[in-house]
C-alpha cells in the first residue's frame, strides 16, 4: 500500500483545483514508473497555475 502512495504522490500532491489535474494524472499513471516520469508529474503537480 506504501508502495502505490508514493507511487501516485504527485497526483495526491496536485491541488483540485488546478488545471494540470489530468494530465498530472496520466503522465503518473504511464510513466510513472520511470524516475524521470515521476518527476517531471511531480514539478507540475507542485508548480503554480
């Protein structure tokens, strides 16, 4: 369960009410799994509208 919480951390991080919400989502989901993939969802989960 750890596992896919941080696995998903940036689409948890990702504010509601942004508008990156989905594609935050799916580049999590696809890609994910790469080191790179993460951190790039993550950068925009975090970043400013």
């Amino acid at each position: 369960m750890l596992i896919l919480y941080v696995y998903f951390a940036p689409s948890l991080v990702v504010n509601s009410q942004s508008k990156n919400r989905v594609s935050v989502f799916i580049l999590n989901l696809f890609l994910g799994w790469t080191l790179l993939g993460w951190i790039v969802a993550l950068a925009i989960a975090v970043r400013k509208d």
